[in-house]
C-alpha cells in the first residue's frame, strides 16, 4: 500500500475515534447529572471554565501544531485522547524511534511512534486500574514522605537522560534553543508556570536556526 | 434525586466505560500499526524492542499519575480522578479545573465533596476546559501533516531537521525550565543535579552498549537513567533541601 492511502485510512479511523471520543468525554458529565438530578449552575461551570479555558484551550490548539509533526498522525489521534503528552507520550515516542533507529517524519517513525504511544497508554491504563485496586496498600507509599523528592523531579530526571540521546546527535541544532530558553528562565523564574506554551516558541527558535544553518551548509 | 457518594459504583461503572474505550481506540492503532509496520519490511524483532522499551519506560511516569490520582481523591473520590487522569488530562490541568470550580462554588477542596451538583459542576468543567486538543486534532490534524509532508517531500534533508528542530524546541525549554530556581539558593539547584546524574546515567549506558557491547542495555537506557536520576533526587534532596 502506498504512503498516502495509508495516510487516508489513518486520518479516517482517527477522526472517527477521536469524534467518538469526544462524546464518550461528555457521556460521564452528561450521565451523572441526568442520573443525580443535579445539572450544575451555568454561572458557576462558566467561573470555573475561565479560569482554566483560556490557557488549556490554547494550550491544547498550539500543542496539535507542535507535537504532530513529532509523533506522526496515528500517534497523534491516540496521543491527544490518552493525555499526559509532555511527560510520558511524547518522551516515549521519541525513545521508540531512537530504539528502532528510524528517521523523523519517516513512515517507519510515523508506525513506532504510534506502536510506543499505544503501549504507553494501554501499560498507564493497566498501571492506573492496578493502583486504584492496591490503593490502601500503596498510599503510604507513594506518599512517604522519603519517595517526594523522587517524584517531584521525575521531570529532570526524564529530561536530562532525553537530552544526551537527542543533543548529542544534533548538537548544533540544539544551541540556539537551549541558549534561548536558559537566558529567558534564568530572567523570568515564573515562566515555568507555562512551559506548554513555551514548547512551540522554543520550536520556532530551533527551526529559524537550523534554517540559517541548513542554508550556510553546516547542518 | 439519589443519594449522592463520589465513590459510588455507578461514578465507578461510567468511569470504567470511557477507559474501557480508550483501551480500544490504543489496541486498534496498536495492531493497525503493527500490521503497517510488517508491511513496511520493519523486523518483528525491533518491534518487540520498540513495546518492551515503552513498557518499561513508561512504568515510573505511570506511577506518579497515580500519586495525581490519589491528590484528586481526597476532593472528588476515585472515580472521576481516574477518568480524567487515564484520558486527556495531567493533574496540572486537572487540579487547578477542580480548584478553580470549587472556588467559584465557595467550597473548600481539602474536603470529601458530597454535593452532587458541585461534582457535576466539576466534571463539566475539567472535561470542557480541555477538550480543544482533542478538537483540533480531529479538524485540523490532517491539514497540517499534509502541510509538514509538502515540507518533507519538497527537500528531505530539510524536512528532517525540521522535525528534529521542533523535538529540539520541547527538550529546550523543558532543559530551560530546571533552571529557573537556581537564583533562589542552593535548593534550586536540586532539579539540576537530578538532570545531570540523568545525563551522566544515559552515557554511562551508551558506554556498555557501545564498548562493552551489552546490547539490551539500548531499550532500557531512558528507564535506567530516568529511575536512577530519581532515586538520587532523594539523597540529594536530604543533603542540600
């Protein structure tokens, strides 16, 4: 079969299960309120959306831009309706593609990438289903206070190991945005708050410079 | 109007369909992709590299899901939190949804919500706030991979480090972000020790898959790194926190 009939069938079955999806989201709001009598108070669901709709709306429209091209359409539509994409997904993705050695925005990249965000979400599923069935028997656990700092920097922890795999072979590429980013936390400490919508600037910056640098002929 | 339990099996079973449904939608791409793969001549071998390497990766960011699971439960019960934490959502969304709900319904959130109409208020919020991914996923996604192809296909050299530049733009300003405190005295520099023995585990493991040749050490290298670097958080948190 051919990329682009492939490519047809992807975005088909996608949109037909995220669509479903969608609905499948609003079945546990609908049916609880029909099923408690207790359809909530416009003015307070609307209060409670402004505080988070604007940032998560844009949030989630820039992430489609930035992440697509990373994790392929299959592992798009599957990435988008599981979640948790900064932090487990798309790390996930990119490991996969370095295991299988493929080339990014390859076919071959397109297919591992949804193969690991499948597994990725079927394994957090049954990890999930698993400590919710264990839950008094894990609760001291995961919240002695021993394992904090554990879990409190499981984001470094990922990062630093990503960034060997990924600067060491595209060095270059990554300069201008590693410069660019550590000038604008060190000045604005606060901005960790929105790192989500700091992925894409950072993206914009690596791709004008790699651009510069594809043109000059040293990437 | 029934009695309302946030942890009442009814909340449990409605939960359970929707993940049950996300367990669908992942084993349908799993084995169309697979399939894809086959046909691509991709080796069964590499493939079952590529599932044990997300497996085990996966494990340790799965875990502190849960331990968001269980900061929402103490507000809302089990059910929702498990809902919204096995699809779309990150307690980064999910806990400023619920606090920014109960806030405007004048409830506290270190309490066992018992009003139904409360709890609704709050599913509909975590769910509708966030549902623009998803949205924009199903109207535009195929747009813009046509548009990335055109890129790829126009000059494949380019269209590579394109892709490369926008992993390089997440990395980046994850990298940036560890930095943040270090103004703020010695505890700022925690995450950054953390990041560091993370990045000194990975070379350490490309240096026994590559000089020593322990070949299975190439799919295990990100897990390795990742649950070293987050046991020495510990140490090095008691030392300097």
């Amino acid at each position: 079969m051919e990329r682009e009939k492939y490519n047809e069938k992807v975005h088909l079955w996608g949109r037909i299960w995220c669509g479903c999806a969608i609905i499948m989201l609003l079945l546990f709001p609908t049916v609880s309120s029909i099923y408690y009598d207790a359809w909530p108070e416009g003015q307070a669901v609307l209060t409670g959306l402004l505080g988070v709709a604007p940032i998560f709306w844009t949030v989630g429209v820039i992430e489609v831009f930035t992440f697509a091209p990373m994790l392929g359409s299959g592992g798009s539509y599957l990435a988008f309706v599981t979640g948790n994409l900064t932090n487990l997904k798309v790390p996930c993705a990119i490991n996969a593609m370095e295991v299988a050695d493929t080339k990014a925005g390859s076919e071959e990249s397109e297919v591992i990438s949804t193969i690991a965000i499948a597994v990725s979400s079927l394994v957090t599923t049954l990890i999930i289903i698993m400590g919710i069935v264990l839950l008094s028997w894990l609760r001291p656990i995961l919240e002695s206070e021993i394992l904090e700092p554990a879990f409190a920097n499981i984001l470094p922890a990922l990062f630093g190991a990503l960034a060997v795999l990924f600067i060491s072979k595209n060095w270059k590429v990554a300069m201008a945005p590693l410069i660019f980013m550590l000038i604008l936390f060190l000045s604005f400490p606060s901005l960790t708050e929105a790192v989500g919508v700091l992925v894409p600037v950072g993206a914009l910056v690596a791709i004008s410079a790699s651009r510069i640098l594809y043109l000059k002929g040293h990437v | 109007m029934q009695s309302f339990d946030p942890n009442s099996s009814f909340l449990f079973l409605m939960a359970g369909i929707v993940v049950f449904f996300v367990i669908c939608q992942s084993v349908f791409f799993l084995r169309k992709a697979w399939l894809r793969a086959r046909e691509l001549g991709i080796d069964k071998n590499i493939l079952m590299r590529v599932v044990k390497s997300s497996t085990a990766f996966t494990v340790a960011p799965a875990i502190a899901i849960i331990l968001g699971v269980i900061t929402l439960s103490n507000f809302l019960g089990l059910p929702l939190p498990w809902l919204r934490m096995s699809v779309v959502g990150s307690l980064t969304y999910e806990l400023p949804a619920a606090t920014s709900t109960a806030q405007a319904l004048g409830i506290p959130i270190s309490q066992r919500i018992f009003d139904p109409a409360a709890f609704t208020a709050i599913a509909w919020v975590m769910t509708l706030g966030i549902l623009s991914g998803i949205l924009a996923c199903t109207l535009f996604l195929k747009n813009i991979q046509g548009r990335i192809q055109k890129i790829q296909q126009k000059d494949k050299r380019w269209g590579e480090i394109f892709t490369t530049s926008i992993f390089m733009g997440m990395i980046s300003a994850f990298l940036g972000m560890i930095f943040a405190d270090i103004t703020k005295g010695i505890e700022g520099w925690i995450p950054v020790f953390v990041m560091i023995i993370s990045a000194l585990l990975m070379i350490v493991c490309g240096i026994f898959v590559k000089v020593f040749k322990i070949k299975w050490m190439e799919d295990y290298a990100l897990p390795i790194s990742m649950l070293g670097a987050m046991a020495m958080a510990i140490p090095i948190t008691n030392l300097l926190g």
